[in-house]
C-alpha cells in the first residue's frame, strides 16, 4: 500500500523530515517498541502518545533485536509487516526500525520533543531520558499483552 509505505522512512529521511517539522514548529512525540502484534493496549497507548503532540514518530525494533530482547519463537511477526501495520495506524505519523539494542542513537540524531515509553518505567530509566527533558511513562492496560494472547492461542 503507497500510503502506508509513505509513513515508513530510513534513519536519514526521517531526520530530513525531523528538521522540516521543526522548522514548522510543530513538537514531535517518539516512542519506541516491538509491537509484534498489535492489541487494543498498543492502540490505546499511540493514540495516547499521539495526543502529547503533533506528529508522533514510532521506532520499532527488527526482528533480530526483537529476538535478543525476548524469548525464541518472536517476533511473531516479520519487521517489514509489522512496520505496515503500524504505519496503518491513523495516530502513527513516521515509523523507521532500528537494529540496535537500544533506540539510543536514533533519539540522539532526531531530539524529539516529547520521548514516550509504555509501561511501568521510572523516568530515570527510560533510554534516552537524558536527551530529552520531556520524557514520559504511559500506563499500559493491565491484562493485556502480546505474550497474553501468544499463550491464550498455544493453549487453545
């Protein structure tokens, strides 16, 4: 799908586009993620993301860094289906992958304006906190979960 395609962008077109919306005034959100399979909670949580600011940016993670983050057998999904879905997503803007452990890097070359994590984390422990004064925690939905419904299925 063309629109779709559109919203995913490599490291360097993004920061390309990163300068123009900054340019424009316009106050990036950054998170970050696997988002192997896409749940209410994630969808909740972009659109939450989202409403932070103007444009919200989602790193997701390959698939390799995928599966040296969790266990064998994920992601479930492949990075290039997982990044189409995302990009599928109204409240998602620009989706880009990165290999690395952490997203580190890439929040260092874009300095978003707002850095968005989901889940439990304490502030000081968020990758990238250091970079960007307006880091923040999102509570994730209790209960629901890709490894939830990974174990709902094996189980059936």
């Amino acid at each position: 799908n063309p629109m779709t395609t559109k919203k995913i962008l490599t490291w360097p077109e993004l920061k390309k586009e990163r300068d123009r919306l900054k340019s424009e005034g316009r106050k990036v959100v950054f998170t970050n993620g696997c988002f192997d399979i896409i749940h209410i909670g994630h969808v909740r949580y972009l659109r939450e993301a989202r409403a932070l600011g103007d444009v919200l940016i989602v790193a997701l993670n390959t698939d390799r860094s995928v599966s040296v983050l969790k266990h064998e057998g994920r992601p479930v999904t492949p990075e290039i289906q997982r990044a189409e879905v995302l990009a599928g997503l109204e409240m998602v803007d620009y989706v880009t992958l990165f290999d690395q452990d952490t997203p580190y890097e890439l929040i260092k070359l874009l300095r978003p304006d707002v850095l968005v994590k989901g889940g439990d984390w304490k502030k000081e422990d968020i990758v990238g906190y250091d970079i960007v004064p307006d880091t923040r925690s999102l509570p994730y939905i209790k209960g629901v979960s890709t490894t939830a419904i990974i174990e709902r299925i094996r189980g059936a």
